[in-house]
C-alpha cells in the first residue's frame, strides 16, 4: 500500500508528545499541519520538520490532498474537523471527547458511512492490554460478571463541567467496552471546589451486572491512578493502574505438599509489563496510543471501520455522559456548556 498523506490539527501538549509521536510506525507521511496558535504550530512544525502549515483547517483539507487527518484540540473542533473531513473525502481519528453530544456523535457516524471514510476515536483505554485481556477473561460464560467496580483519581480540573465531560468519559466508555450497554442508576457527589469534585456513579448492564464508577479529581499528581474490579461466579479480575492484571481463579484442592496451579488450573493468573528495554512501539505501548492509531490506518487500508473505534461505537458513550453531566451539573452547581 503507498504510504497515507496525513494532516494534523491541533498542535498542542498532547499532539506534539504523545500523540503524533507515537504514529511513527504508522504508512503515513507528515505533509501537512494545523493549528490556530501560531506559537504551538511553529514548536511542532519545526521540531517534526512539517512541509506545510495552515492556522486554519477548512484550508488546510481545501489545499492538501490529504489521505487522512489527526486531530487532538477540544470536543468541538473534533466535531467540526471529523465533518469537514468527510465532506472532503478524508480519513479521520478525533481524540477524546470526540464531539460534544450524542446527536453529533450519530451525525458523524451516518456522514462516515455515507461517505465511505473512518471516523476513528481515541478512547485508548480499549486498547490498554490489561483491559483488553480483561475483555477476554470475562467473556467467558464460565467467569459469569456480575459485579464492577472501577475507581480513578485525576488531578485537579480546569473546572467540574470539564472533569465530568472530558475525564469521566474514558471510565464510562471503558464500562461500556467490557460490558456492553449500560444504563444510569444513581449517583453521589462531593464538591471539593470549583475544579475538584469525587463522585460514585451507579449502572446497570444489558447483561444484567451491577456496577460503580468511583471518580475523582483530587490527585496531587500529573496523571490519574486507576483500579478496576470485575467479581463473577468463577473468579475475579483485577486491573491495577493499566501496569498490572490479576486473575484470581477458584483455587485448587490443597491436598498436596506441592501444587502447580498455573498447569493444573485455579489460583491466581497475573500479567504484568516487563520492566525490559521496549523494542518496537516501545515501553509504553501497554496503554494503547499506539495500538489505537495503528488501528486506525489499519481500518483506512482494510476499508473496514469496525476494526477500530469507530464513531458509532461512542453514541452510548455519549448519552450515558450526557445523564450524567445533566446530574452533576446540578449536584455540583454549573451550568452544563451547550445544555
Ligand atoms: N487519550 C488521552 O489519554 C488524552 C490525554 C491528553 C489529552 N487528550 C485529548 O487531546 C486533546 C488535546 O489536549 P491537549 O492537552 O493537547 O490540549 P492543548 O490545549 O495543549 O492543545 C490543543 C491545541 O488545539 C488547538 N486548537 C484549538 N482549536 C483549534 C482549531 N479550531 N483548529 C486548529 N487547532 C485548534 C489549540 O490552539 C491547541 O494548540 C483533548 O481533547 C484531550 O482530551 C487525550
């Protein structure tokens, strides 16, 4: 297959360290960048040695014949970007939060189906390894899931509205990936301040598993810390941190002075990153950036959206977000943005 012609947007934090980055094993060739700062276009531009740069999309997408866009801005340039996009005929991947409501989530999602082009969504987290071997474990009809339990901490928020919209997301669709449908119960909230709130939210799924999201936006540090824990009639797993999966299975009879568990079955099974040098996508590719984005060209060059997250998969995820905004915009004192 000839290498894609790529377009990025949005040229900030995380496009120019994470992001972008972690496309270097990608068939795609930088031609083209777009940012409405001049500074953050110039820094990425000069550093990753872009060809052409443009303060404004529509004329990047008008001038560029370009094969497939990267954007990371904000939930409302992803919208406009993944449209513009389709309308010119372009593949696109739109970071989280992929628009801004789920009636925008299905409008992209019919565009994208009419127009033949991916609309591929950065919810890493379903590429993360240990969740996706969770997937697996508790697919099983032996593990029976009827319980989830998944906790995270954030660090402080530009404001609450933004922790629920832009962070809580990740957890919601992470619910929605190893369970299926899920509907809203109830929730319970905290204000710490302004930008710093906890909150327990309660679901049920389609499969009939009970389920809470203890969120947080207290962490004194850069990145949030997660737990996740799926109790079945066979076991439990445990995801700690994306670092680390434990598989706790019945355990065997102890009626030996010795036990091979992991041969004979039972007891506990763990996966962990070995702390070796990363070959390849590298050391932290357990997370999913990478894995995300090669699925994305993967589908481009397959012609199949359904290999990666498309946009269509996110519609649940955006109502269920939209429930729970409408809440916390209550309990937590904001007006909800566009409500
Ligand atoms: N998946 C993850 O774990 C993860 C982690 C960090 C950030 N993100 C997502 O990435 C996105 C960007 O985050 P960031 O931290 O880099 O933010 P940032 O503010 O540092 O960068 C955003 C950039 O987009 C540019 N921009 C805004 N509107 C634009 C427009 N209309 N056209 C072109 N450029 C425009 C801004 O000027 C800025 O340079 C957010 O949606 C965030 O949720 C995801």
């Amino acid at each position: 297959m000839p290498e894609l012609r790529l377009g990025v947007v949005g040229c900030g934090g995380y496009m120019r360290n994470t992001l972008y980055p972690m496309a270097r094993a990608l068939p795609m060739r930088l031609v083209a960048a777009c940012d409405i700062n001049p500074q953050n276009l110039e820094k990425f531009a000069t550093f990753f040695y872009t060809p052409r740069v443009f303060l404004d999309f529509q004329e990047m997408l008008a001038k560029e014949k370009l094969d497939a866009v990267i954007c990371a801005a904000n939930a409302q340039t992803h919208f406009e970007v993944a449209k513009a996009c389709l309308q010119a005929g372009v593949h696109v991947f739109v970071e989280k939060t992929p628009c801004e409501t789920a009636a925008q989530a299905r409008e992209l999602s019919e565009l994208s189906k009419k127009a033949g082009k991916v609309v591929a969504v950065g919810f890493n987290r379903r590429y993360a390894t240990a969740y996706a071997l969770a997937k697996d474990i508790i697919a099983s009809p032996s593990f029976g899931a009827s319980m989830y339990y998944s906790k995270f901490n954030a660090s402080v928020y530009g404001s609450n509205d933004y922790f629920v919209f832009n962070h809580i997301i990740h957890h919601i669709d992470l619910a929605r990936f190893l369970l299926g449908e899920i509907k809203l119960e109830s929730t319970l909230w905290k204000k710490e301040s302004d930008a710093s709130c906890a909150s327990v939210i309660s679901f049920t799924s389609e499969k009939g598993v009970i389920g809470t999201i203890q969120c947080a936006s207290m962490l004194e540090e850069a990145y949030p810390m997660e737990r996740l824990d799926i109790a079945g009639t066979g076991g439990n797993v445990v995801v700690d941190n994306l670092k680390g999966l434990r598989w706790n299975r019945t355990a065997p009879a102890r009626d030996k002075d010795f036990a091979s568990p992991l041969l004979e079955g039972g007891d506990c099974l763990s996966w962990n990153p070995s702390h070796g040098y990363g070959l390849g996508n590298g050391v932290f590719s357990y997370i999913g950036m990478e894995a995300e984005l090669a699925a994305f060209a993967e589908a481009i060059q397959s012609g199949k959206a359904n290999g990666c997250v498309a946009i269509g998969d996110c519609v649940g995820t955006m109502s269920f977000m939209e429930d729970v905004r409408r809440v916390a915009g209550e309990k937590l004192g904001f007006a909800v943005a566009g409500a």
